[in-house]
C-alpha cells in the first residue's frame, strides 16, 4: 500500500470517529419502555428471542418537502405500493417462519423480525437503518434502546459499520468490497466487479470483436468503463466508443450520442444503465431510423419491464444480457395465496394488496406478487436470512467445519458480540434449495451466478425476457458459459449470430497487418509471403515451411517440393545422353577408317598417331557429357568437371601440336634454320605431354582445396529443389575453363598465321576453322549458363561440350575422310606435292 493511499484512509477513520463524537454530545440519549413500543407507522416488529433488521422498499416514489434549513424537514410520504416489492417481504418471513420450524436449525430459539419500508430512498433508508439499531421511533445515531432480544444483523441496501453486521440483497457496487472501510458488510448477489467481467466475456465468446460501450456518468458507470476495457482488451478486442449517459439529457446530447452509435461500424453496443436512463436514446434511434445494432444489457436494465414497449422492439429485439440467478423456492407460491389479511404483520400493506387484486382470490390472479417463475431478488433475501439463521447456529454450537474454536468466538446466544457472530459470517457455508453453496469471499461476495437472458418478440409485437443460458464463475467443467445458442433469438433476420468486427476476419493463407493509427482490431489482410503459410484464421503471422516443404496455391499447408535435376527419364536428358552416346561412336568410326587407310598419303600427311590421339579423346569429350546426366552423385559432382576439362585440354593440346608441327615443318625447309630439332616426331608428344599436365595440375589443385559437392539448391526456383553440383569455387572452374580458352586461342593464332603456308593439303585452315568454332561455342556458352537455371544449366554445358567436339570432328576429319571414301585419286603423294 503506499502512502497517500495510507494518509487517506486514516483521515477517513478519523472524519467518522468525529462525526460519531459529535453526533453523540449533540443527541440526548434516554430510553425509556414507552418509547420502545412507539413504533414508526412504515415500521414492523415482530418479537423474537433474536432479531434481524431489514430495510427494504414497499412503495417505490416519496414526496419530500423542500429543506429550508429552519426547521425539522417533514417525513416522506410515500406514493406507490408494488406488489412485486411486498413478495419481498413475504420472502422474509416465509424463510424466517421455515427456520423457526426447522428442529435442527436454531432450535428452541424464534427469530423475531424489523421491517422498515424505505420507499427506494436514500433518505428512508438511513432513517429506517438508525431506527432498527435504536430501536425506538427517534433515531439515534450509535445508540440502541434495546438490551434484549439481540439484533444480528440488518438486510438492506444501505453501508455497514462495525457496530452491526450488514447484509444486501440488492447492492451490487464493487466500491462495498473494500474491507477497510466496510469490514462487516456482506451481500447474496454479484459485485458489479463480476458482472462486468462477465458482459466482456460474454461479448468476447460471440467473437465480437469491435463494440461500443454507453454508460451512465457516475461510479456504476465509470466502474464498467475500466473494467470492461480491461477485459476486452485483454482479450485482444477493442471499443469503438465509449459514451456517458447523464441524468439530465438534453435533445442534443442524445443526438450526438445516437449519431455515433449510427456511424460507427460497431454493431453490438454495451448499455450500462437502468432503463429510464436508456429510453431517450431509443427514442432518438426511433427517430433516426437506426437499425442493425444490437445491445448487450447490464443486470440494470435486462429484465426491465419499462423499456417493454411494442414500439422498443425493433431496436431491442435480439438483446442480450445478465440478470441476477432466479430460481423457485419450494412452496413459496401456496405461501403467498394463502396469506390472511388480519394476522399477518404490516395490515396497511396487506390492505393495499387487497385494494390492488380488488378483493379477488389471489390464486384466481397473476401479478408481481405471486409470479415466482424466476424469483430473484426474493431468493436473495430468502438466501440472507437463511445465512443469517447458519452463522447463529455455527455460534450457538461454536464449532466451524474445519474445527472447535477459541472463547472469543463462542459466547451465549442471548449475549453475543457483533465482531463474534462476524467471524462466522465469514466461514458460514449454506445449502441451498436450489442445491448450490452459497459463502464467501474474503470481500464479503458469495459466488458469481448470473442468468442469461434474451429479449425476443412476441407474436402480438411485444417482447418477453428469456433465459438461455448462465454465467458461472464456479462451474466444475471450467467453462463459464452454459448457453443454449439454438433458444437465442437475434434481431438479424436470419437468425445467424451478429457480427461486428472492424475488419473481416483474415482467411487462411493471409496474415493481419494492424493499420497505422487504428486500433489493433482495425487491420488488413495481406497474403503469406513466398514460403509461407498460416493455417488459422485472423493468423498474427505467418510460418516459413521446412527447406524441403513448399506452400500450396491456398498457403495453408505444405508439401514436400519437387526436386530437379536431369535425369534420364526426362526428354531432354535422354536426347543428350542419346545423342552422346551416338557422337562417341563417330570419332571412333574416323579412327577404324584411318587404321585402315593408314598407309595412303593423306593419313601419313597429317600425322596419323597425333590424330589418333584426338579421335580417342574426341570420342571421350562426347562421353564424358553423360557425367552430367542423371542424379548428381557426390564422386559425380567431384569428378565430372575435371574430367571435362583434362579430356578437352588433350584435345586442344593435339591441335596446338598439329598446328606447331605444320609451322615448323614448312619452315625448317629454310637453309640454316635452326627449327630442325623442333620437327622430331617427339616434340608433338611434349606438347601434348606439357599442356595436358598443367591442366591436370589446375584441377589437382581444385579438388584438393576446393573439392566441388553435392548441393540442394532452394533459391533459384521457388517450390522447387535443385539437386545440383556446387563447384565450391567459381575462380577455380573458370581458371580451368580459362586455360583451356588459352590453348584455343594459340592453336588458332598459330594456324591462322600458317593458313598460307604451300602446301595442297594444309592443315592450318582446318584448324583455323576448328579452333574458330570451338572458341565461338564456349564464348555463347558463357552468359547463356549464367541466365539458365536448374536443369538448363546443365544442359547447356551439355550442349557446349557436344557442339565444339563436333566442330572439332566436322573441320577437323570430315574433309579427309571424303578424300578417302570418295576421291580416292587425290589420295597420292602426286596430288599432295602438287605445289
């Protein structure tokens, strides 16, 4: 507690301690036994061995003379007598009359009663509380003319002391939970704490999440306010408005008020407040033609009469909300037909009952008096006495359930003090009727109970109040609600239950975005992300799937993604892998026809061991495109490149050879040329040897520190998995294409340099033309393989591979093996020396 809260409540105690002393030197204090039977005319005494106050309202409307500070005020006279409020008082006493009949309860002891009629005045109330601790027609304040018999406590609507346990039946405020400042006050209904609590539950379980809430502008009103925004809030809804109701409304308030009910988008609307309070605002929303709302009631107003109006019914009809638990008590209903007008206590208001039924037989009318279908505030009162009734017998027997007590809690019956009889006030456990336990908390509340009820259209235009469910904060299952939803009736048409949300609740698939300077009810729905989902609907956000799963077209679950690589059972990889196996039979075919032939001019010309060198490697260039085919194996993806780039570098490097012979063959024909020793049937090899062995050295060196693996690759196409090789290092795989662009590069430099060399069969424009092609290929092959993707990559070095090993075979070998297979006349050493 801190200490302003402290400060305050010590001035508060010390403000009362004072009032008391004044009130007690300025107000003579003398009893005498005249006094004690001068009874006030709206009182009732009925004698016992104990007694138990009340203060309730017969009539409701007083007049009051106006105080002018001169002289005493006159009485209130009161206006009119309700029979619903005189059952009130036959509840009492028919529960005070079964108690004392009760053998086991309280035996041999009568419970006696006062009964003061307050008129619903505050003013009546306070004079008929002080009267019944007097006990004489003056009241004193903090004074009692009566030594015996004790009074236990007072039912009432009024606050508690400590110089008397209290006990409401109608008094709902949460503010009367403060122990400090009402120590030995109880109640038999709900604090308001519970009921507003309830109603933001309530709304919450239809899924309503964007209301309004109209109260009255005073402490019932502003206690709502904060807890229900609490509470809704809480639970992740929001409120559109919130408006006050004052007493004195004026034709523009209520304007105002029905004009934002009209235009928001809300359309449940949470009325606290009683209904004479509620009535011009239905009157303005009549006047306005507003419809589509649909009110959600306060205990105030849910099973008021005043507002049942033929008129109301279009605007009330589907309303729902909290009343206080009704329920029947056993034999009450002969009771109150069989009372007799000369022995039952209070003849003025037996009279005015009679006056009211005009002196028919009760059993031949139903009215307010004998209604006892749902009995509500009765049972309240039915439930006090009979708590009152327990505590006196736990005192009498000064036991609890958990055990013997102290002295100071046991005393005589006859002679009891309020602070002993307060101790078992708050451990009395009482079994009721209705077969539920009523006791209480350490606030003085009992359990909340609430009943359900609906306001529903009768067939002749008028509305009716039906119960369709509770709220019970003590239910066993755990769930609050008992609701018959199919006994609801809504004011929709349809007879679906109302909606009202600021946006529409977000499908699956789509996540809500609040929107910026609204409430959080206030969003849009924008859809999942790639790779997402939600599965819920109104979902805050959205899930990544796992890397081998991908959303569906609804992004509302997913699926294991499909792979991709080039397989054999795919068109494409088998034409490839058709076609390279084919083109390696080619070179194979030239290298059987130069076997053959060998011996003739043209083979021995061109250097038949070189060339059968390229054939053989040519026919492996063909076959090792089928490395690339098929699942990407981890020794696949390991070998496959350097195997590519060993078998096209001994390719080139036979060209370079050939080229280099050629030139230095035609020029060591010069006197003195040194280039002799250069034209041994060795050096071909060497060059062979030398270039192959540096390549060789490249990709060592590749697959040692950067050795290409297995990769599933999730970005490149989204919802599918790319099985492919990861070369590990983009440096090292163009460093091996690279050099082998180098030798191309030579071996065409050389040969388009030597292209004019004499000679009637001249390799060097061959290889020009070879090497030509083979640089164009891979030229185009590189952006190409940069903008494929998946698959197509693949193929597309697949492609590369077989167009430069045919450009090879085609510039290379097709011309020789015409000569040989259908101008065998140029194949003589005759045609070949022609120049």
């Amino acid at each position: 507690m801190n200490v302003s809260s402290l400060h305050c409540r010590l001035m508060s105690n010390l403000y009362r301690t004072f009032l008391h002393l004044i009130l007690i030197c300025q107000v003579p204090a003398s009893c005498s036994k005249e006094e004690l039977n001068n009874l006030d005319q709206n009182g009732i005494l009925v004698p016992g061995d104990i007694l138990i106050g009340a203060v309730m309202p017969i009539h409701v409307g007083s007049l009051s003379s106006m105080a002018t500070y001169h002289e005493k005020p006159l009485p209130d006279i009161c206006t009119m007598f309700l029979a619903e409020f005189y059952q009130h008082f036959q509840a009492l006493r028919f529960a005070l009359e079964e108690i004392n009949g009760n053998p086991t309860l309280l035996p041999n002891k009568t419970l006696g009663f006062y009964v003061y009629d307050s008129c619903a005045a505050l003013r009546r109330e306070i004079e008929g509380t002080l009267w019944i601790l007097t006990g004489k027609s003056q009241a004193i304040p903090n004074y009692s003319c009566r030594e015996k018999p004790p009074l236990t406590a007072i039912i009432g609507h009024s606050k508690s002391t400590y110089s008397i346990l209290m006990i409401s039946y109608y008094s709902t405020s949460s503010l009367l939970s403060d122990r400090a400042f009402f120590p030995s006050f109880f109640r038999t209904v709900p604090s308001d704490a519970f009921q507003f609590r309830g109603l933001a539950k309530l709304v919450l379980h239809f899924k309503w999440t964007w209301v309004g809430l109209i109260a009255t502008n005073d402490d019932y009103g502003n206690e709502a306010i904060k807890t229900i925004n609490e509470e809704i809030i809480k639970g992740e809804a929001c409120v559109a408005y919130t408006l006050y109701i004052t007493s004195n409304l004026v034709s523009r308030t209520t304007t105002n008020i029905v004009n934002i009910i009209k235009e928001s988008s809300a359309n449940v609307v949470i009325a606290i407040s009683v209904g004479a309070y509620l009535a011009p605002i239905l009157e303005e929303m009549l006047k306005q033609n507003v419809t589509g709302k649909n009110f959600v009631a306060s205990e105030a107003w849910s099973i008021s009469n005043f507002l049942l109006l033929s008129k109301y019914s279009p605007l009330l009809s589907g309303t729902i909300g909290f009343a206080f638990q009704s329920s029947e008590i056993p034999g009450f209903q002969e009771y109150l037909n069989s009372i007799n007008p000369i022995t039952t206590p209070g003849k003025q208001w037996v009279q005015m009952l009679w006056e009211e039924t005009f002196e028919e037989s009760l059993k031949s009318i139903h009215n307010g008096y004998n209604d006892v279908s749902k009995l509500r505030s009765s049972y309240n009162i039915y439930t006090a006495v009979h708590v009152i009734a327990t505590a006196l017998h736990d005192l009498s027997q000064c036991h609890l359930s958990n055990g013997t007590l102290f002295s100071d809690e046991c005393s005589d019956i006859g002679y009891f003090k309020p602070h002993q009889l307060l101790h078992y006030f708050k451990n009395v456990r009482v079994k009721l009727s209705n077969n539920r336990e009523i006791f209480f908390d350490k606030d003085g509340n009992p359990p909340a109970v609430y009943d359900i009820v609906n306001w529903q259209p009768g067939p002749d235009g008028s509305i009716k109040h039906v119960k369709v469910g509770s709220y019970d904060t003590l239910n066993s299952s755990g769930d609050v609600f008992s609701l018959n939803i199919n006994s609801v009736w809504w004011g929709t048409g349809n007879q679906e239950t109302p909606r009202s949300v600021c946006s529409q609740s977000c499908p699956v698939g789509f996540k809500k975005l609040v929107k910026r300077g609204e409430p959080v009810c206030c969003f849009q729905c924008v859809p999942c992300a790639q790779g997402e989902v939600s599965n819920q609907t109104d979902s805050i956000e959205c899930w990544k799937c796992p890397w081998d799963m991908w959303p569906n077209s609804a992004r509302n679950k997913c699926f294991l993604k499909l792979t991709e690589f080039l397989s054999y059972e795919d068109p494409l990889g088998l034409i490839l892998a058709a076609v390279s196996a084919f083109s390696s039979m080619v070179p194979m075919s030239i290298f059987r026809l130069f076997f053959q032939y060998k011996s003739t001019p043209i083979v021995r010309a061109n250097n038949y061991s070189v060339s059968c060198i390229l054939l053989v490697s040519l026919s492996f260039c063909f076959l090792c495109a089928l490395a690339f085919i098929g699942y990407p194996q981890p020794e696949k993806c390991l070998l496959r490149q350097a195997a590519f780039g060993l078998v096209f570098t001994l390719c080139v490097s036979c060209i370079l050879a050939k080229t280099v012979i050629v030139v230095f063959a035609f020029m060591a024909t010069k006197p003195g040329s040194s280039l002799k020793k250069w034209t041994t049937p060795r050096v071909p090899y060497m060059i062979i040897t030398i270039c192959t062995f540096i390549q060789l050295t490249l990709c060592v060196f590749w697959l040692t520190i950067f050795p290409p693996f297995l990769q599933f690759n999730i970005e490149a196409k989204p919802g599918i998995i790319i099985v492919e090789c990861n070369e590990n290092s983009q440096f090292a795989f163009w460093c091996m294409l690279g050099y082998l662009g180098i030798l191309a590069s030579v071996s065409f430099t050389v040969a388009f340099l030597a292209r004019r060399l004499p000679d009637n069969f001249n390799e060097a424009k061959l290889i020009t033309f070879s090497m030509l092609a083979f640089l164009s290929v891979w030229v185009y092959f590189i952006p190409a393989s940069l903008s494929a993707q998946g698959k197509y990559t693949v193929a597309m070095e697949i492609f590369a591979i077989l167009t430069s090993s045919w450009a090879l075979v085609f510039c290379m070998f097709l011309p020789k093996c015409f000569i040989i297979l259908f101008r065998p006349d140029m194949n003589s050493r005759e045609k070949l020396m022609g120049k």
